[in-house]
C-alpha cells in the first residue's frame, strides 16, 4: 500500500511550486536593465522590417470581365 497523503499538503505545495516558476519567469521577463529592455526592442523592430521586407505580396488579378461592362 501507499503512504497517506494529506491532500491540503500536496495541494499547497504544487501552488507554491506553481507560483515559484511563474515568479522566476516574470524575473526573467520584467528583471531586466532599461539598457536591455531598448536593445530588445530595437533588434524587434529590426528584425519584424527584414521580415516584412522579404514578404512576398500577393497582388490581386484583375478581372477584364469587370472592365468590358463599362
């Protein structure tokens, strides 16, 4: 047979281990220097333009039936 389990334990140790990965996450993502924070955005927007840039648009066909009503 098992060990007996009081379930509020277990319970209050799987919150207090949630809470500690998502305090250690928002460490990572609020914890930074202003320095890092502008960097990051910078090399963002760099990035999102070279992506945008290398977009292939799709230009509409035109339709000559639309034309020979006029």
């Amino acid at each position: 047979m098992g060990d007996v389990v009081n379930l509020n334990q277990f319970r209050k140790k799987q919150e207090r281990k949630a809470a500690k990965a998502k305090a250690s996450h928002n460490r990572r993502a609020h914890g930074r220097t202003k320095a890092e924070r502008i960097s990051d955005e910078k090399q963002h927007r760099q990035n999102t333009k070279e992506h945008n840039n290398k977009k292939l648009e799709n230009k509409p066909k035109t339709d000559d039936s639309t034309n020979a009503e006029n």
